[in-house]
C-alpha cells in the first residue's frame, strides 16, 4: 500500500523547484553561461510526467514567474514557456513514460529546444536577443543531464512516498 504524505509531498515537490531555481542562479564563468541547463524545465518535466495530477500548467505558470522575477526578465516570459512545457508533456505523458531514458533525452532535448527557441524569439521582439545558435546548447546539456535528473528525483519521490 502506497502513502501519500499529502502537504509533505507537496512541500518536497516546492523543495525540489527551488532546489532547481538556485542552480539556474548559480554564477558560471563566461565561456560557460551557454551550456548552463534549464534546471526548472528538467524539474518541471520530471513532476509532470511522473505526477500530472499534482503538477502541471499552474505549477508551470507560478514557477516561471518566479523564474522571471529572479532572473530580471520580461515578466511573464518564462512563465510562458514553461507553461508551454508542461502543456506538452501533459500531451505526451503516457507515451513518454513508456520510453527509456535515452530516448526521454532526446524527447527533453525537444522539450528545452522549444523552450529555447520560444525564449530567443520572444527576446527578439522586446530587443534584448544576441545572434547565432548557441542559445540552443541549454537543450543539448539539459538532455545529457536528465538520466540523472530523472534518477536524482525519482529516488526523492520513492523516498517521501509522493504520489
């Protein structure tokens, strides 16, 4: 028999956003800003596959304005984008359950590529973008990243029991 902890899981799964949100803030040397992974996005794939009766487009929303506020940005840019996440993997969710961890890589690559891409395009409207391709590298280490993100929290979520 299954226990959901109710709040505590809820208060676990905070945890582990905020957790994300510091490691996107942490300070990185200049030659390594752009391989710097989507922390939030990965955490937010994580719960809404796994979870998507507990976390999905709120969630999404609310974490991405916080994200917007501590980063500085155009309020409600990230908010937007990883609102966009979740809707997708709330899509997908059943299929990308089935897959292994390779191939839910590459399925994150996508994910945090049109994460990015939506970012880039938005930030070419409000005037703040810079040219080339590299802003595309985030999807590239997010997906080298996520088998480990993936185990990291699915033992955090075996270990309180969130259901």
């Amino acid at each position: 028999m299954k226990q959901d902890h109710g709040q505590g899981g809820s208060l676990i799964i905070f945890a582990t956003f905020l957790v994300g949100l510091v490691l996107s803030q942490i300070p990185l040397p200049d030659f390594l800003l752009w391989y710097r992974p989507e922390w939030v996005a990965l955490v937010l794939i994580y719960w809404v596959l796994m979870l998507p009766h507990r976390v999905g487009l709120g969630s999404a929303f609310a974490m991405g304005v916080l994200l917007d506020i501590i980063r500085g940005s155009v309020l409600g840019l990230n908010a937007l984008s990883l609102t966009l996440i979740a809707y997708l993997v709330l899509l997908l969710y059943k299929r990308l359950r089935m897959f292994p961890l390779w191939q839910q890589s590459m399925m994150v690559m996508v994910l945090v590529g049109v994460n990015q891409l939506l970012f880039f395009w938005m930030q070419g409207v409000t005037g703040t973008t810079s040219g080339g391709l590299q802003f595309m590298l985030p999807s590239l280490v997010s997906a080298l990243l996520w088998p480990w993100v993936y185990v990291i929290l699915h033992g955090v979520r075996r270990t309180f029991r969130i259901e």
